[in-house]
C-alpha cells in the first residue's frame, strides 16, 4: 500500500494522502473516519521532519509559519 501510493504521487506530482486514504477504505475496508484520521496520523512526522530539514538549513520563516497558521485554524472553524 505504502510503495504504491507513493509511486502514484510521484507519478503525479501531488501528496501521497488521496491515495493512502483510497487504500484504507478500499483494502482495509476503514470508515471514512478513520482513514482520514489515520493519514493525518502518518502526515504528522513527515511534516516534523521536513521543517527540521528546512529550519537546519536557514529556510525557516516563522512570520510566514504565524500567518499559515492563523489562516488555517479560522479557515477550518469557518468551514
């Protein structure tokens, strides 16, 4: 499941997540609930590491980082 949504992703250019979720409901036969709740689980360390890796490298722009932040938590109660 792993090896193939990431081959897909790669192969289009986008996240790994549709295809993780596809899997879960389809070969897991996970409710929506869970499946969504579980690729969010595996999306939680990838991200840690790419903001080490971005912050290690002098990439890190905190304002940027506040202003994400803010836009996504009122777009999530709003939504």
């Amino acid at each position: 499941l792993v090896l193939v949504s990431g081959l897909l992703s790669v192969m289009f250019g986008i996240g790994s997540a549709p295809f993780i979720q596809v899997g879960l409901l389809i070969l897991l036969r996970l409710s929506i609930r869970h499946a969504v709740g579980t690729t969010m689980l595996v999306i939680i360390p990838i991200s840690i590491g790419g903001g080490i890796g971005y912050i290690t490298e002098g990439y890190g722009d905190f304002i940027l980082l506040i202003q994400i932040l803010i836009g996504t938590v009122l777009g999530a109660y709003i939504g």
